[in-house]
C-alpha cells in the first residue's frame, strides 16, 4: 500500500476510493491508467477495511471495559 493511502483517514480513504470508481465507470481513461486505478482502489477498498476493522475492535473493547454483554444479536423481549 503506498504511504499516501497508509497516511489517510477512513473517511479521505472512502472519498478517494468513490473517485477512482467513479473514474472506472465513465470508462474515458485509456487502458493503462484505467489499471493503475483498479490498483489504486484495490489498496484504498483494503485501507478502509482494516481502518473499520480496528474501529469494531475498539468500540468492542469499550463495550467490554463497560461490563455489558458483547454479541451481534439482540436478547428475546426488546
């Protein structure tokens, strides 16, 4: 991953990743830059997945430090 994309928040990441899509779909690129951008959306789709992986593993911590039940489903009655 090139260290612009390793420097990015999740949100600047999102934002280029909607551009370099946006770019692929209106296909007016020629074929080399139009693989250079399915590279570079490639790196920023895997940033923004381990930026909202550790974003889920903190908010599990806190939940944890907080003493409340930790799980996906909710409990029968609510």
């Amino acid at each position: 991953m090139s260290d612009d994309i390793a420097k990015m928040s999740f949100e600047e990441a999102m934002a280029a990743l909607e551009q370099v899509v946006a770019q692929l779909e209106r296909g007016e690129v020629p074929l080399e830059k139009s693989i250079e951008l399915y590279e570079r959306g490639a790196a920023l789709k895997v940033h923004c997945a381990a930026k909202l992986k550790d974003a889920e593993a903190k908010v599990e911590l806190i939940r944890a430090a907080e003493g409340k039940a930790i799980g996906t489903t909710p409990a029968e009655g609510l």
